[in-house]
C-alpha cells in the first residue's frame, strides 16, 4: 500500500503520454490525423477514468494513512485525470454548438476558387475539390453569413504580395503559386491533430483596388467544426493590418 501513490503517479504519466501522442502524433508522422482522431475519441474518457480512480484510491489510502509524500502523488494523479475529462465534463455543463455539416468554405460562392495544382490525390484526402454547387453556397449563407471577399484599395500586384506574406506568417505550405495570374494553393494545418485543409487565393484587380478571394477545403471529414470559415477571417484581420 505504500507504493500506492508512486502507481498512481505512473498511471498519471503513461496516460498523459497516450493523450499527447493521440493529439500529436500525426505532426509527428506516426499515423494520419484521422487515426489519431478516432483515438482520442475512442479512449480519452475512459483513459481519464481509469487515472482519475486511480489517483483517488492514491490519494484516500495515503490521507488515512497520514503519508503526505503518497497523498501528493495520489493528488496529482488525480489532477491529471480530471484533466483529461474536461473535455467531456465541459461539454456536459456547456454542450457545445454543432457545426454545419460542410468542408468547402468560399468567399465567392458564385465563382468559387478553382484548384489546378492540388487535386484529388492529395496525401489521406477523402474529400473532393469540386465545388459543391447552390445547395454547398446555400448551407455556408445559413451558417457562416459574415464569410465575403477582401475588398482593399491595394493594386492587385501589392494586395497578392500581402496576401502571400500573410499566409506564410500564419504557417501554411505554399504549394503553388503564379505572380502573373495573382494566385495561389496552399495546404494549412490545424495544431491539434494536424489536419490537412487545402487552401487557394486569388487576386482580381477592380477599378478602385483590388479583391482577395479565397477557399478552404478540408480532407476529411464531412464537417470542418467551422475551421475554415475560422481561417479566412483570420487571414482577412491579419491582411488588414
């Protein structure tokens, strides 16, 4: 019973070790983000279970046995458990907003973005770059109303030079790009999971500056949970500045 606390304190260790790896694993090039998606939703909370009982049954034992050095242990195995609950114990007290059920989010739904270079053989895509149409620009109205293209007064050739700058600092891979037509594709990558969305943007002089289009596609998933939508109005603040 004494070594109760070092158990728990170990448990705590391999299991925080298992959460990091499922989120990051993919940056890591150990599977695709997908797998490591389904992990975490697969065995977070019941790896959290197990650390936060064990942590308990630490922490009890060692209190009645008045042992502090044990009782410290058992207390941050504890910790650590209910840190990986929390994602289940806040969206239990505050479920969270479902997100539209779509992945291809255009500032110009009417003439949307095309791909030339990245096409459908893209690294673990299961999404298509063809756009889908009314019913696709219809569902991002309903659920992304604010998402429309970047009017600035810059020239056409200043406003693609920013927008290249801009999307080198918000760490996407250019993949392509053409001066000349004032476009390109690259690919941005969430933090967690490190999924894959595909990006193009194009510029388009106008009589009083120019306009910056953009699309995101994501490569899984039939829902992106808003992530692109996410993206271009940060890329659009970030222009702006």
């Amino acid at each position: 019973m004494k070594h109760t606390g070092k158990i728990a304190l170990f448990v705590a260790f391999i299991g925080a070790v298992g959460v990091t790896l499922m989120l990051f694993g993919a940056r890591l090039g150990l599977w695709e983000p997908i797998t490591g998606f389904g992990l975490y939703r697969t065995y977070l909370n019941p790896l959290g279970a197990v650390i936060l009982g064990v942590g308990l049954l630490a922490l009890v034992i060692h209190l009645v046995r008045r042992e502090k050095t044990g009782a410290v242990l058992g207390g941050v195995a504890t910790l650590v458990g209910v840190a990986c609950l929390s994602p289940l114990i806040a969206g239990t007290l505050s479920p969270p907003q479902r997100a539209a059920p779509i992945h291809d989010i255009s500032t110009n739904t009417v003439n949307p973005p095309a791909f030339e270079v990245l096409d459908d053989t893209r690294a673990g895509a299961s999404n298509t770059l063809d756009y889908g149409g009314p019913e696709l620009a219809e569902a991002q109205a309903a659920a992304y109303p604010d998402i429309a293209p970047l009017e600035t007064k810059l020239p056409a050739d200043a406003a693609y030079q920013r927008a290249l700058v801009v999307a080198q600092d918000m760490g996407w891979e250019i993949v392509a790009s053409d001066t000349d037509r004032r476009r390109f594709e690259a690919t941005a990558r969430t933090s967690v999971f490190y999924f894959a969305d595909d990006v193009v943007v194009v510029v388009t002089p106008q009589a009083d500056g120019s306009r910056v289009d953009m699309r995101g596609v994501s490569r899984v998933g039939r829902s992106d949970q808003g992530v692109n939508a996410a993206r271009i109005r940060d890329f659009q603040q970030r222009f702006r500045k």
